[in-house]
C-alpha cells in the first residue's frame, strides 16, 4: 500500500478484514478470494512469488 486509505478483505473459510494505509502490506494466497474496497483514492501494488518444492 503506498497512498490512500481502504480495507482488504480475505476470506479463506472465514472472512477477515485488515485497514489499509501507506506501508501495510498483505497477503493473498493463491486460489483465495480478496478484494479491497477503497475509502480515498489508492495506490498499491502487487507482488506474486511462486514456490517450488
């Protein structure tokens, strides 16, 4: 999260919400539903990781 303000919402089973600002940052599993509702105009960005075992 860089500029603005929101909430991410997670739900893997049970849903879960987490306050956005600049510097949070989140996770979104693979395969999980999320979203984010914005409350001001957002910047953000993502990042993917693939893991190999």
């Amino acid at each position: 999260m860089h500029e603005g303000e929101g909430t991410y919402y997670l739900d893997n089973g049970k849903e879960s919400t987490t306050a956005l600002k600049p510097g949070v940052i989140v996770p979104a599993p693979g395969g999980e539903w999320h979203k984010i509702v914005a409350k001001s105009e957002l910047v953000v960005s993502q990042a993917t990781a693939s893991l190999r075992v």
